[in-house]
C-alpha cells in the first residue's frame, strides 16, 4: 500500500506532540524500550513510524541501520523534518508494514500502534506476514497492539489525553474511535479491535514463534511525578499490550 493513508495525513502535522505526554514518556516508550532490549549496533525497521518517535530513540540507544515505514505522507514529512533537526541517518519510505520483506533483512521489526489500522483479518495477516519477510533469520517482530479486553467506557482513559469508544457491537475487528482530547479539535482516527487469538494466528501463520504478550507499566519517575493515583487505572486496564514473536 504505497497510498497515502488520509486518516493519518492531518494528524501528522501535530502528532509529535503527543510524544511528551506522560502516557507515551513515561509508560508507553520505557516499557516498549525494555522489551526490546540492547539495541547497539542492531538494524530495525520502524513500521507506522509516524513521526519518527522511536526511531529517534533507537538512535540514542546506538541502534546500527535505521529504516521508517509509513503509507501517511503527512507523518513521513514530520519524522524527516524531526530526523535531520536530530542529524539522523535514517531512510524513510512511503509502505506499509505488509510491503515491509522489499527492505529487509533487519534485526528488529517494530510496530507501534500500527496492527489496529489492519481493516480486516487478511490484512492483519498481511501485516505481520511483511514483519516476518523483513526478518533476518532469528530476527525479532515488537508490537504495540490494541488491547482487545480496553475499558468499555469511552471516558475511561481521558485522564490519559484521549477516549476510546467502540462503536458497534464487539466482535472481530469492531471499529474503534480514538480521539486525542489533548488537541483542539480532537483529532479522531479509526482502528480496529482484534483478539489476542487472530493476532496470534496471524503471526503463527506468518512463521512466528515464541509469541508473548506484556502490559506496559509507569517508570519510577512518572509515578514520583504523578503520583500511583495518577497512573492506577490505566494499569488496571490498559489500552494497549506489547506483543513480542521470534523468527525461527
Ligand atoms: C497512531 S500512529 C503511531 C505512530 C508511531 N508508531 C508512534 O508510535 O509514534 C499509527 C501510524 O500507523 C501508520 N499506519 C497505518 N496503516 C499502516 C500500515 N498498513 N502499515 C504501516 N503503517 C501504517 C499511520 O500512518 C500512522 O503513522
């Protein structure tokens, strides 16, 4: 899918904003970070890299090769303008996360908040598919997914900066809105509710192994600054898990 994904093309003009909200900062990226482990000297390819937030931070922790996938036109252009103020090699690429085998192979494939856009089981496949052809052998496919069993009430993350709100009744792939309250007007985008079973077959299907799923946790000094308060609910039931497969 080399079409620029509209959804995304707006938002991206404002979405390296959000990578200084304490959800993202002091949650979201610590937890993905300590999934991932030693980066040094390691090639990834970042697909849905939208503004270039974790490419930027897999370039501080001494990553080798870095590669930027996005279909979003509008995110592609914030992540380079943010790469080259940060002096950053990185190749950006107008793709998809199921077109991600043409650049391989790399280390390390990487998705964040990239597999809820999948509109239907065949292109989840697709996806994890394009994670697994980028692979090196023995290489390693990180994700950030939709939590499938995320709070029922669209409210309940709002202290966190946005709502989430299903819109039909639940069953695979039910659309689900998110809406960013941190920006005026809220910016909406759509994703989509998978179980964790049709992310396992799909990645099974793909030829992964070793599946794992992981909650994401605050640091020590988001809860300092914070407060547990602050952060319990969104621990109770967070709205996204880490899901981590290897390629044989
Ligand atoms: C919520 S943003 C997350 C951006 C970035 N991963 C981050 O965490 O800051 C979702 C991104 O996924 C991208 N996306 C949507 N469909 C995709 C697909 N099929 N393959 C790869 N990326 C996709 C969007 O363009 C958007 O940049």
């Amino acid at each position: 899918m080399t079409t620029d994904n509209d959804q995304f093309t707006e938002y991206g003009a404002h979405y390296d904003a959000t990578e200084q909200w304490p959800l993202r900062s002091q949650l979201e990226a610590p937890s993905f970070l300590a999934v991932l482990g030693d980066l040094t000297g390691r090639s990834i390819l970042d697909a849905g890299c939208g503004s270039g937030f974790y490419l930027r931070r897999y370039a501080q922790l001494h990553a080798g090769r870095l590669i930027g996938l996005d279909p979003s036109a509008g995110m592609l252009a914030v992540a380079r303008a943010q790469a080259e103020t940060a002096r950053l090699e990185t190749t950006f690429v107008q793709a998809g996360l199921a077109e991600a085998g043409r650049f391989g192979p790399v280390d390390l494939v990487t998705a964040v908040y990239v597999l809820p856009y999948a509109t239907s089981l065949n292109e989840l496949a697709a996806m994890c598919r394009g994670a697994a052809d980028a692979l090196r052998p023995g290489g390693r496919f990180v994700a950030f997914a939709l939590n499938p069993d995320f709070a029922p009430d669209p409210e309940y993350y709002r202290p966190y900066g946005f709502t989430l709100d299903a819109k039909t009744e639940p069953g695979e792939g039910q659309p689900v809105v998110l809406a960013s309250h941190l920006f005026d007007p809220p910016a909406q985008v759509v994703a989509h509710r998978w179980s964790r079973q049709a992310h396992d077959n799909a990645l099974r299907d793909a030829g992964f192994q070793s599946i794992t799923w992981a909650a994401p946790s605050p640091t020590e000094a988001g809860i300092a600054e914070h407060g547990a308060a602050f952060w319990a609910d969104y621990v109770n039931c967070p709205h996204a898990l880490i899901v981590s497969a290897d390629r044989p």
